[in-house]
C-alpha cells in the first residue's frame, strides 16, 4: 500500500474532506471518497480519445474530479495535466481545481470535458514513468494531426514513423501500408508515405516505450512544441499570437516566433480590460528599451484566460513549492485572487522519485503490445536506449530546463575568489612599460601576487619529472621579467608560422575537443584534492581520522574513473586528427560511446557524489575544532595550485555533471539521427539528465553552504553567519547617506538580514561590519526625488532607516526586487533575524555614536596601506571586485557561472605590441587564469572580467585575423584569437556570462 503524500493539500486549507491523493491505484485499493451529497456524472474524454463517466458530489471541487481520473489512469505524474472544457462563450478554459465542478460547468449533460497535457517540460527525461511518457506521446500526436504541431517534412515523417511503430510494431511493407492509408497522421501524409515508410524500416526491434521516448526526442525540438497560441495585436494593429512556455513568454507572427521574453526579464504580467501588459525589467544594453509591452487581445476573458495559464506556468517551472494562499481581506479586494494549486514541477519530480510505487500494467490503444511496467530512466539499459531521433532544420530549436530559483539578472557572477591577479582600479599608480602588466597585481595596485615562477609538475606535490621541488608559497617573482607580460614572450608569427596543422573541421570535432580541453582542466581541479591537498595534510596528523577517511573514499574513485577516462577521450581525439595509430580501421570519429561508458561508471558512484556536500561540512567543523588545521587549510589555499577556493575544489565533482549536460546536448542537436553516435550520445544525455536531476538539490544546498563560508572570510565582526536556514541572495557596493555625505559601503543580503560594511585595515583585507538591518518588517521606496540624489532608495526598519544609492538604474532595481522577495520570505517565515554581529562593544557602536568618522578615517588608512599588503588570496575575491568595480552579483548568478567554465589554446595580443602568444586559457569563476601549457599546475596570472566590455575588433583597428575577439576595461585592451568558427562562439558566450 502506497502511503498518501505527507504535505498540506488544497483542499485541507479550504476544509474539504482530504482525499487519498495516491496516483496509482493497485489491485484492491479503493479510489478516492467523494463528499457527501447527490451525484451527477462528468464525461471526461482521455488522450486516447475513449470517453469515461466519473460520478461526484454536486458540491466537490474540480480537485476530486481530477483525482479520480488519475487513479481511474494509475498516473502518478498527474501535475503535468489539466481537463479543459468549452466555457459558453466557446472559449477554451482550464478546469480550476480549486472551485467547485459545478460552479464552473453549468451543463454538465451537455460538457466532455477533455483530459489533456498542460504543462510541457523542455527535457521529457523528466518524465519517470513510462505511463506519463505514453500520455505525452498520444498529445503529440492530437497536436501533430490538427496542425498544431509544425515542423519540416522531415521531422513530420520521422514523428509518424515512430507513432507507427508503437502501434504495429516492426515495419511490414504491406501491413505497415495499409496502416498508414486508414490512419491519418498528418495533414499532408500522402505525400510523405515513401519517408515515413522508409524511416519505419528504420526501427526494426524498438518498443513502444522506446518510440515514445523518441517520439518526444523529436518533439521537444521543434519550435512549436507545447505552443497554445492566443491571438493578439500590437499597439500598430500587426497580428501576432502570444504564447507561454517553461522558458516565458513567446511572440508569434503566424508559425514564426519573433520574439521571447524570457521570465528573468518580466517583472509583472497583467490586463486591462482587453489589453495585455508586460512589464519588463531594465535592460542597458538596448537603446530603445520599452518598460512596458502593450498586447490587445480580441476580449478581457481572453486577456484572464491567458494570464492564468502564464501564472500557472510560471509557479509551476520556476517556484521549488507551491504558493501558499494570500489571507483574504476583509473589506476590499483589489485584483484576482487566482493562484496556482498543485505540486510544482521539482516537488512532482521529488515525490515520483522518493516513492516506490508498484508498476501496474497499462494497454495501449493501436498497440499490440502491454506495457508491464513503466520504464524509469533507473530501470533503463543500454539495449534499450532509444535509437532514432529527429532530423529538424535550423529553425528548431532544443529547450533546456535550469531548476533555479527566479533569475533576477543573470548577467554578473563569479566565485569564491577572481584569482591570483585583480582588476585594475582608479587608485593603481603610473606604471612604466604596458599597462596591462598591473594583470598580475592584486586589486588596487597591490604588489604582484600570481607570476611565473618554478615550473610546478604534474606528478604530485613531491617530484616533478625532473626532481624539482614545489615554489614556496609566496615566492613571486616580478611580472615585468615574466614572458607573460614581456614582448620576449610573444611569439611572433608570420604567415609560415601561422600555417595550422590539418585538422577536422565537423563541428562534432570541436565539441568532442572541448570536452578533452575541460576534461583536463578539471582532473587538475581534482588533483587538488586527492594529490596536493592530502599531502600537506598528511605532513601533520592533526586531521581526524573521520575526515580523512571521509575524503579518500568519496573523492579516489571519482579521481581514478577521470584519469581512465581522460585518457580514453585523448586516444579517441588523436585517432579522430590521424596523429597516431592512423592503421587502426574502424570508425573512430565519434565520442559518444566514450562519454556513455564514462558515464555510466559516474552512475555507481552517485552515493559518493551525494556526499561530497557531507565532506565540506565536516571540514569546516574539524577547522573550527582546529586551530592548527584551519592554518593549514588558510596557507594551503595561498598555494598557486589552489588558484580558486579549497571548498570550490571540494564542489568540482558535482559542478562537472552539469558540462557533461551541456556538452551532450550540443552533440546530440548537431548529429542527425541517422548518425552513428547519436544513439550513444542520446543514452549518455539521457543518464546524465537523470544524474543532474537526482543531485540538484544538493548542489543548491552545497553552493549556498560554500558561498556563506567564504563569505565569512571577507568579513570580520561577524559570526555564525553559516547557520541554518540562511541563505545567501546579494552582495554588492552601494553608497550610504550619512551626515558626511555618500560613502561607499558593501552591502551583503542574505534571507534574513541586510548587512553593511566598509573595508578594514586586517592584513586579509577584510571588510568590517558596521550594521545589520533586520528584514523583518522592513519597507522600502525609491527615494531619488527626497534627497536629490539619483538611483537611491531608502529602506525603513524596525530600528533605523537607512538611505543608499546605487551606481545605475539597474543596480537599483537588482538591488529593490531581492530586499523585497526576502523580506516577503522572511515574513511569511514569521521568524525574527539572528544577530549576525560579534558581541564586542566597539564591533555594536551605531551610527550615531561615532562610527561614520571611524569609519571614513579607517577607509583611507586602508586605501594607503593597500600598497603594501602582500595577502593575493584574500586581497582577490569577488567581494574585493564588485568593491573596485562599484557592482554586484546575487546568488542567482554565481549558480549561473558553474556551467560557464571553459577551457583551451588562445592566441593574446596586447593593443601595442605586434605578436601574438599562445597560452593555455581557462575561463571560470568568472575570470581568465593564463598558463603556458595545459600541463602546468598552476597559472601564471589570471584577469577578472567583471566590469569588462567583449566585442569584436572594427575595421580601424587593423587586426586582419580571424575568430578574434576583444576584451577591454578603461585603457586595458586585449585581443584572443581561437582556433575555429565554433571554439570563437563558445569564448565569446561563456565570457559573455561575465561581461554584460
């Protein structure tokens, strides 16, 4: 017996008897009980076009409708669907759950109502029962028959072919043709019976569960999948249709999309009468940036219906729970109160993958066969991956879900630290020679900090191939006697120089190169762990043997698995350009069966990468237990190889899954499906979606974990900031009114407080904590027109009441709409903030009682003493960027910046000098870390591009190369060239992610 779903329903809250609310009902289990009173019947047509009569209570909600056609079905996944009728103005309208059957369907002797898909997911691997998928396949194939559903002939004959199979079965010429004249697929099949048929040869052995799985392969490519389109007008009379998808809002102009409105960019969706607004959040990079979007719809119930269907797949793909009702006024009322009811996408994923439901079978309609279980991505084989997939113009576009919270900008982001070099600021000093040389200085113009030095080994912490030892920690020679930053390191190539080898040109080539080019840079992330971290660890036994162990047995087998298959993926790519074993017949120039068989083996060390999370905790326990051993982890991390933060290395792991993703989906949209590896990247894709999925929520945890711990590195006059419960949201620079005037402060959100401080005199430079504003009651209102100054708001507390002001529009606005979200949250919590300050007496002085005069003398003793630090570290985080470069990131962004991690050869150019030198570049965090080769273990320097502008040279600048692109920041200009069309695009949207 499957036990109920342990939350509070929506029928609970409005006092309705509470039903089972299971989704599969097993021999002997009884449906679920209807309240009490007379009965009256509702058809109800299913996906496979059989009518069935439902029996309820003329006072039950539309809710105990819709269970009893779930269980009437055994369908688990139920949140993805809806019943929709035709309202009497001959409008199609989705049932509300919420309110009674009756109230909304006047006649129900004369009303089917009709049990349809509601809400389609970009990734159908989402869907974990092989029943859901069957569902979704029958919607297809309505969608695909009415029209509504358009797509090229060729996507359109590969659909049918594999319709065809999971009916009849493998292909029979006269069986098959008979089939296809008694059963219309498609408005113009006739014309493409020989592809269909042909196709359908193709799929000797696929099961139906199999053509499913491919038939939304296909589908969720093309443009129009999942699209109800409403008609619409512009403010010019132009006829358009509005559509809503997981992604946003999308434009049409016919079948065409024009235009997509992606919901991190919407701050709010309403209607006037007949028109259709969309307020839209600022955007600096258009010049004509319109706020708000004005829509007329042809009446106001289209404009509701509408905006109920855009609510409802918003809360569903973009919230992790469901909204909570709003109390209800007592007076007046003002707008609807609509709200989206059920389980949203991540708790329905939760639910179906936490439970144990016993497989009951299903018949399919057409089909010969019985399904007898459903086929789960955990149950799914190798021999079983399906094999075909759609062959889509360039127009057909693949969807990709992000389970994260609500984007507010991601347009800024970075990690733990921007490196061993910083940013140049206003304050650096003249230097001589070229000015990009302060690369390698710490914000600031702190003295160099990340320069070449010993050439470290890839064979461990203790012997390099020719017996050196490590550098020291802080042995740094100067910049300017680096080849890095000296002309007699550039290498100045003339056109016989320039003359690449041949190599392949299939965008499948780069795609497979990136992977190796990756894959390095990340076995030397882990390296940092498993070789360098644990020999210093292992000089001094102060580590307990818990941890140690806890380390070894979760991290080893990853780091071995990487080493195979880093050596798999380099023979495969050497084999694909011919440079060795060139004798060797067979097909070769594919990398989706390596990538399957490397996957497959991170599948049996799930249980290891779920405790990754586990290890960063327990190390930072035993380094609060420790003083000693959190020395060792502070001087471990002013180690070159530790070019990022040790508890960013700890992450890698989990972070690496997510390129996998990527990769693959790449791969898999450039192969057609005739293509020999696309069936092993299309199963490789498949387990690494599931794999992702499954990890998600650790991941998120981890991250927040990671960040509150770094964060408090950075701040001093704090503590227990990483408790739990709080989350980080913000950080950034904003400038505080006070009796001297604007002063430049940091500012730091998290879910339950406002924190500010400004930059202190510790040799870590540190900032130091000078209030906490509790968000608790907290109000806030723009406030530019009060005291004159621009972009500034104030923000009323219980306590005080603070004004600050941002450095642009935007800013302002970022900065408004996440106070205001964690104010809600924390409210809605009814939990009051902890004090985040330390209980020293000087660290608690307020305001008034002196602290804007300490402050402002402490700041310009920090400012002169800057020069002087020799701390690169600490002296380089994202803190000490958006410090220098007066903005901010959120959360949001810095989860956006793990899968912007990028890796391989570039050509750098200085805007002066004439040659171009090739450096091994890796682009993470949010910055560009410089080597001379990938087999070096720690860069030379490293650039943040916070602040920075990425365009591509003019004419007048007089490059004459190909694939370059420019990086420049006040006088710093840089130009890169890359090797390929497709290696140019990747750097330029990665770095892209931290420019705009």
């Amino acid at each position: 017996m499957v036990e109920p779903v342990d939350r509070e329903v929506t029928g609970q809250r409005l006092g309705i008897p509470e039903s089972l609310g299971v989704s599969t009902l097993q021999p002997g289990q009884r449906p679920p009980t209807t309240p009490p009173g007379r009965q009256v019947s509702i058809r109800v047509q299913l996906l496979d076009d059989v009518t069935e009569v439902f029996n309820i209570s003329q006072r039950a909600p539309a809710k105990a409708l819709f269970d009893l056609v779930c269980v009437h079905l055994n369908l688990a996944e139920r949140d993805y669907f809806g019943l929709q009728y035709q309202n009497p103005r001959r409008m199609m309208v989705w049932l509300d759950l919420l309110k009674p059957t009756l109230k909304q369907i006047r006649r129900p002797k004369n009303t089917i109502l009709r049990f349809l898909v509601k809400f389609f997911p970009p990734d159908h691997t989402q869907l974990l029962e092989e029943l859901t998928r069957y569902l979704f396949a029958l919607q297809i194939k309505h969608d695909l028959a009415c029209g509504r559903l358009t797509c090229n002939d060729t996507s359109a004959a590969l659909l049918v072919s594999h319709i065809v199979q999971s009916e009849i079965g493998d292909f029979d010429e006269v069986q098959s043709f008979q089939h296809l004249l008694h059963n219309k697929y498609m408005p113009n099949q006739d014309a493409l019976m020989d592809k269909i048929t042909e196709y359908h040869h193709k799929h000797v052995g696929q099961t139906p569960a199999e053509s499913d799985y491919q038939l939304l392969e296909i589908a969720r490519r093309l443009e129009m999948y999942g699209v109800r389109l409403h008609p619409a007008k512009d403010r010019e009379g132009t006829k358009l249709s509005l559509a809503v998808s997981h992604i946003g809002l999308l434009v049409f102009q016919g079948h065409t999309k024009i235009n997509a409105f992606n919901w991190s960019k919407v701050r709010k969706l309403s209607f006037k009468r007949k028109r259709f607004l969309i307020k839209l959040r600022p955007d600096l990079n258009q010049s004509a940036y319109q706020d708000t979007l004005e829509f007329v719809m042809a009446s106001r119930d289209c404009c509701k219906i509408f905006w109920k269907i855009c609510v409802e797949y918003h809360a569903f793909f973009r919230l992790f729970e469901e909204p909570k009702p709003k109390a209800k006024a007592v007076f007046f009322t003002r707008g609807s109160s609509f709200r989206f009811s059920g389980r949203t996408q991540k708790q329905v994923f939760d639910y179906v993958k936490d439970s144990e439901f016993q497989k009951v079978p299903f018949e399919r309609k057409h089909s010969k066969k019985v399904s007898g279980s459903s086929l789960t991505p955990q149950d799914r084989k190798t021999s079983t991956v399906p094999q075909e997939s759609a062959s889509v113009n360039q127009t057909d576009s693949p969807l990709r879900l992000t389970l994260q919270a609500p984007v507010d900008d991601p347009t800024v982001t970075n990690g733990h630290q921007a490196g061993p070099g910083g940013p140049e600021a206003q304050a650096l000093p003249s230097t001589t020679g070229h000015p990009e040389q302060q690369i390698s200085g710490v914000i600031s113009g702190s003295p160099p900090v990340v320069v070449n030095g010993q050439k470290a080994f890839p064979f461990g912490p203790g012997q390099s191939s020719n017996g050196h030892q490590p550098s020291p920690i802080n042995a740094h020679s100067s910049p300017l006697s680096s080849p890095l930053f000296t002309d007699a390191g550039y290498v100045r190539t003339d056109d016989e120089d320039e003359v690449r080898r041949k190599c392949p040109t299939d965008k499948a080539y780069f795609i497979a190169k990136e992977l190796l080019t990756t894959e390095r840079t990340f076995q030397k992330d882990l390296a940092v762990i498993t070789v360098w971290f644990q020999a210093v660890l292992g000089k001094e036994d102060i580590l307990p043997d818990s941890v140690r162990t806890l380390i070894n047995t979760n991290y080893d087998p990853v780091y071995q698995l990487h080493q195979a298959f880093l050596k798999e993926v380099e023979q495969r790519l050497q084999q694909w350009e011919g440079r060795s074993n060139a004798h060797i017949k067979g097909d070769y120039q594919r990398v989706g069966d390596v990538m399957l068989k490397n996957i497959q083996g991170l599948k049996q060390l799930t249980s290891l990468l779920q405790r990754h999370g586990e290890v960063l905790v327990e190390l930072e326990r035993s380094c609060r237990a420790s003083q000693r051993l959190q020395e060792l982890c502070r001087e471990f991390e002013q180690q070159k190889v530790c070019y990022l933060s040790l508890n960013m290395f700890l992450l890698r792991p989990l972070h690496r899954l997510l390129h996998y993703k990527l990769i693959l989906e790449r791969l898999c949209k450039h192969y057609p499906p005739t293509h020999q590896d696309f069936r092993d990247s299309r199963a490789a894709l498949a387990d690494i979606s599931e794999m992702v999925l499954q990890l998600q929520g650790t991941m998120m945890k981890m991250e927040n974990i990671q960040k509150l711990l770094e964060l408090k590195k950075d701040l001093t006059g704090i503590q227990d900031l990483a408790i739990p419960g709080r989350e980080f949201i913000r950080l950034g620079c904003l400038s505080k009114l006070s009796g001297k005037g604007l002063q430049q402060r940091m500012f730091f959100l998290f879910s339950d407080s406002l924190v500010y401080t400004s930059r202190g005199m510790t040799a870590d430079n540190q900032f130091k904590v000078h209030g906490q504003l509790p968000l608790y009651g907290m109000t806030i209102r723009e406030s530019e027109d009060e005291w004159g100054v621009p972009h500034s708001f104030t923000l009323f507390g219980q306590r005080q009441s603070v004004v600050v002001a941002a450095s642009c529009v935007s800013e302002m606005v970022k900065w408004m709409e996440d106070i205001r979200m964690a104010v809600v949250l924390v409210e809605q919590s009814n939990r009051p903030s902890a004090d985040l300050l330390s209980t020293s007496r000087s660290d608690r002085k307020s305001p008034e009682e002196g602290g804007v005069e300490a402050e402002s003398e402490e700041e310009l003793s920090a400012s002169r003493s800057s020069l002087e630090r020799q701390s690169a570290q600490r002296g380089n985080t994202t803190v000490h960027v958006c410090w220098h470069r007066n903005t901010s990131v959120s959360m949001v962004d810095f989860s956006v910046a793990v899968e912007n991690q990028l890796s391989g050869n570039l050509l750098r150019k200085f805007k002066n000098s004439n040659g171009w030198q090739k450096l091994w570049v890796v682009f993470t965090n949010f910055s560009l870390f410089f080597y001379k080769s990938h087999q070096d273990d720690y860069p030379l320097a490293s650039l943040p591009l916070l602040g920075y502008s990425l365009t591509v040279p003019a004419e007048t600048e007089n490059i004459q190369k190909d694939y370059v692109f420019k990086l420049h920041f006040k006088s710093h200009v840089y130009y890169f060239r890359s090797e390929s069309q497709y290696t140019f695009q990747r750097w330029m949207e990665v770095i892209r992610s931290a420019t705009c």
